[in-house]
C-alpha cells in the first residue's frame, strides 16, 4: 500500500499525509503491485553464509532495497522481473524479500 495525491496524482513513497509535490492534504490509499525489476544487486558473505541484496524497481518509480531469494544466484540479471514474498517490521525497519519471476 501506498499513499496517492487527490489533487495531482502523485504516488507518495513513503506513505505521506501530505504531498511533497503540491502539498495537497487531499491523500487517498492506493495498491501497489508486489511486481518489478532487479535494477542492481550484491552478493554477501557473513559468517560462512551467502545473502543477494538488491535494488528493485515497482510501479510510480518506487525503489526499495531488499533481500533477492534466489536458490542459483548466477541466474540473477539486472532487469529481471521479481516479485514480493514477504516484507514487514523488524526492530521498527522495513524489510522486504523478493525473488525472480
């Protein structure tokens, strides 16, 4: 989920009561789809473990950093679709999981 301007139509990323770009107060609720691209991504190893981190790309340019699932990361390109498993809270920060479509 996401917040949308009434007056403008600018999708807000983060959720917003207020539009950073007319300052419109007039802000609606609006679905996201779990759906996009892998811009970049890295590997990284920590404590004998691998974990593929990446930039992906949904609707309306929002761009978020996540966790990329991957059982064979030499698969992974950039601009591959990805989609959402999970994402949530975690000590108060957002986190998001995706894996290749």
């Amino acid at each position: 989920m996401s917040s949308k301007c009434s007056s403008c139509k600018n999708v807000i990323w983060p959720p917003s009561s207020v539009c950073p770009q007319c300052l419109s107060n007039e802000i609606e609720w609006v679905d996201i789809d779990g759906e996009g691209r892998l811009v970049e991504f890295s590997e990284s190893f920590l404590l004998e473990q691998s974990s593929v981190f990446g930039l992906v790309e949904l609707d309306h340019k929002i761009r978020l950093i996540a966790k990329i699932q991957c059982d064979d990361v030499s698969q992974l390109r950039k601009g591959i679709p990805v989609k959402l498993l999970r994402c949530g809270m975690n000590n108060g920060d957002p986190y998001y999981v995706f894996q290749p479509i």
